[in-house]
C-alpha cells in the first residue's frame, strides 16, 4: 500500500486565506469566519452575510489542495437567520441580523412579554446574541 501524502495544515490554511481574499463578498465578511485546519480537517465556523458567499465557501473549499475534510455544521448565513427567527415571532416584529446578531424592532402584542420573544429567538441555531429596541 502506497503511503498517503499529506501538507501541512499551515500551507492548507494559507490557501484558504488566500479563497478568502480573492472573492470580494467573503473579504468582509471573514473577520466574522473561524479556521481550524487539523491533520487535513477544515472545521469553519461563524457567520457569513448571504447565501451565495456561503455556497461560493462551501463549493470551492473542498478544491483546496490537501483538505481530507470540511466540517462547516457550524457556519452560518444571515439571511437564514433572519427567514427563522421570523417564524418564532410575532407579527409586527421587524427582524434584521449582523452576522449572527438578532436586531429586533417593532411592536410586541400586549399579550406578549419581550423574555418570551427573546427566548424563542435564543433557540434559533446561529443566534449569536439578540438586542431588543421593541416600541
């Protein structure tokens, strides 16, 4: 059996910082992106602002030379977000996200208590924290 050649993770993590830097969308929004490279394995996490950054990410990452595999469970994609938390709250609520930071504005109905919208919003996956300005 031939041995499997394998590159550093060092190298392999130079090249995925140079994916990031040639796509104009993912420059701004990798300050909001975690790298680990371990022994071929790329795990991402945090929060990019719209899907196609997040698919252009997850279709050429696997080209990079020397990645085994990419575990990106927890990436997230803002407007998702947003498409989720609006189902747990209530109409009249006007909801916008900053890479994983839930802005919630509007008007709550008087039989409903900001905990309680902030408590179904917490349960969103990717909510990374939730400010309330409710009128």
């Amino acid at each position: 059996m031939l041995p499997v050649k394998t590159r550093a993770d060092e190298d392999i993590l130079d090249d995925i910082h140079d994916l990031l830097t040639t796509y104009p969308p993912l420059q701004h929004d990798r300050h909001a992106i975690q790298i680990r490279v371990e022994r071929g394995v790329v795990t991402v996490t945090g929060h990019i602002k719209a899907m196609p950054t997040y698919e252009y990410l997850a279709f050429n990452l696997p080209k990079v030379k020397g990645i085994l595999h990419v575990n990106a469970d927890d990436l997230y994609e803002d407007e998702t977000i947003r498409r989720e938390v609006g189902k747990v709250t209530p109409l009249g609520t006007q909801v916008r996200v900053e890479y994983g930071v839930v802005i919630l504005t509007g008007q709550l109905p008087s039989d409903m208590s900001v905990e309680d919208v902030v408590n179904a919003v917490a349960e969103v996956r990717g909510v990374a924290r939730i400010i309330t300005a409710f009128g």
